[in-house]
C-alpha cells in the first residue's frame, strides 16, 4: 500500500503561525499535527509515504527525516493552490498500489485492520456533523456510498468526509482525477476529491464507509486548542516541577524552563521554552517561547515569541514579542 498525505495548503485560518511554519508542524499535545498522524499509521504495511508539500515544504522534509527516519518517504510539492484532486494527480506516477489518501490537517482514532476486509474498489470514513455545509458529504444506503457532494450549500447528509481515504482500486481514481481536471470539475478554483469520487460512483465504481469515532480538526485557534484539549486528556505528561503548581492534563517538555508559576489545565508547552511568574491555561506554547508575568488563557504562542505582562487571549505568531508594560507607556 502507499499512503499521500495533502500537506500544501497555506493555513490562513492559522496566521501568523503559517507565515513561517506549515500547518503541519503547528504543535498540538507536544509534537506536530503531522507526528500524530504519523504515529496512527504506524503498524501499517506501507510501501512508500508520499508527502506533497507547498509553501515551507522543507520544513517538513526535515522533520520527517529527523523524526521518522525509517519511512521510505517521498515529495511532491504543490506550488498552485488548485485542491485535493490536483495535489493527488501531481503524484500519479508514484501510485501504482491500493492507497490510502489523508489530509494533513485532522486528526482521528480508527482500527485501519478494517482496510484488509476490503473487497469493493474503497472506504471512506466519515462522522456525523451538527453543520456539514463546511465539508464534503457522502450520502449512504446499507453500508455504501451512493452519492458525495462537497460543502452543500442545503444539507443532504450529516455525514462528513473526514479527510481519510482507502482505494482499493487505485486506477479507477486516477482516471476520475483526470477526468475532473479534463473538464474542468471545479469549486472556486479547486478541484476536490469529492467530484472525483463521485465520477466514480457514476461508472459504477463501489466504496463503502466505516463511521470513525474522533475526528479532531487542526486548521484554526479554536480547533486546534480543542484537539490540545482531547489529545491532553488521552495522555498528560509532566515531570514534577519544584516551586510551580501543575494542574493536569498537560505536556511540559522535560526540556522547557517553569519557574513560580501554574501550569494548567489543558496546556502543552514545547522544548525550549521558558514560563515565569505566570499562571498559564487551556494554552499551547512553542518551542523557545518566553512567557513572563502573565495570566494566559486559550492563547496559542510562537516559536521564539516574548510575552510579558499582564491578562490577555493571545495568538501571537514565531519570533514576535509583546511587552503590555511598553505597549501601555506609548498609549
């Protein structure tokens, strides 16, 4: 099996972070977006990973090739922003196997053994959504797909495409892929893979569906703290810290600096980083970030990023500094 992973969107929803790193490599629970979906292949028989990349794509080079040496890994890069389809057709030529397709961005919980029972062309999983306006639908009958739309504009189905993709029958996929780009298949100058799936469909391909039990979103502040939030609650890791107070769940790397302060709940804190005099909570902080006299929740800080102060929700961005003390002096 080879597995694409779609890592080259620019994360808008995400700046400043995404000015100077991929959305992939936001940390979220003490490592990056793209290490925990990294860890749930693991197990898997993968022939090959390929990973399309875009702006920033060497960073992600790096870390896979630190992190996880032993993958037999490939790269792709994405340099117009023209959607899922488009990202997957660039690597036509690697895919020569079943494979699994996955967007860089979620992060979830399944038992992929279920790939081995597979005898129709695919699988696609999904969840039910409270709002599936924002995300691609399958419409199902007795365990199989009979329909996809991507973001009705009226709901059709409360079931999401979560974003992870098995196709047995790869060349079937392939030949939809050039299909939609042929005709021209698009939604505000993307082409997604929905259409193409649903290409499929019509030629009487078959793809069941398996209903997934966390899917976690990665792709704005508000998401990401929650998916900090459900990941922190699966494991909390800190070692004990001599005069400061930690209120699991957390992730305090053992290589960060906490001194005087409170710590938690629900806040992840990267290498390198320094807290002082601060009571931090429901926060991820990046790697060499310095905290100093503040009182911080529901905030996401930089890598390298200086604050001090006083209370406040903040998204500060890499290498920034925020000082409320020379801030108020110039008002």
């Amino acid at each position: 099996m080879k597995v694409v992973i779609l890592l080259a969107g620019l994360g808008t929803r995400l700046r400043p972070h995404t000015y100077s790193k991929p959305k992939p490599l936001i940390p979220v629970a003490g490592k990056p977006v793209l290490g925990h979906i990294l860890d749930r292949l693991a197990g898997l028989d993968i022939a090959e990973t390929i990973f399309v990349v875009g702006y920033l794509g060497e960073q992600i080079q790096q870390y896979v090739t630190q992190h996880y040496p032993h993958l037999a890994a490939r790269y792709v890069e994405q340099t117009e922003m023209k959607g899922q389809a488009h990202a997957i057709n660039l690597a036509r030529e690697y895919i020569d196997q079943p494979v699994l397709i996955i967007f860089g961005d979620t992060i979830w919980e399944t038992d992929f053994t279920r790939l081995a029972r597979v005898q129709s062309d695919g699988l696609i999983y999904v969840k039910p959504v409270e709002d599936p306006r924002r995300f691609g639908v399958a419409l199902v009958q007795d365990g199989w797909v009979t329909r996809l739309v991507e973001k009705p504009t009226t709901p059709v189905s409360n079931l999401a495409v979560v974003g992870v993709y098995y196709f047995r029958n790869w060349q079937a996929l392939l030949q939809s892929i050039e299909q939609v780009i042929a005709r021209d298949i698009q939604l505000k100058g993307e082409y997604f893979l929905a259409d193409a799936m649903q290409l499929m469909l019509e030629a009487g391909a078959r793809l069941e569906v398996e209903t997934i039990p966390v899917w976690e979103d990665c792709g704005t502040r508000e998401a990401l703290l929650k998916t900090n939030r459900y990941l922190l609650n699966q494991r909390s890791y800190a070692r004990p810290i001599e005069g400061s107070v930690v209120l699991p769940p957390v992730y305090i790397s053992d290589h960060a600096q906490i001194r005087n302060s409170i710590i938690g709940p629900y806040v992840s804190i990267s290498d390198g980083a320094v807290i002082e005099n601060s009571i931090l909570r429901d926060c991820i902080v990046s790697e060499n970030a310095h905290i100093e006299n503040r009182v911080m929740e529901q905030s996401l800080i930089g890598k390298e990023a200086r604050v001090r102060g006083t209370f406040q929700r903040m998204n500060v961005g890499d290498s920034s500094e925020i000082d409320s003390a020379i801030a108020n002096n110039g008002q």
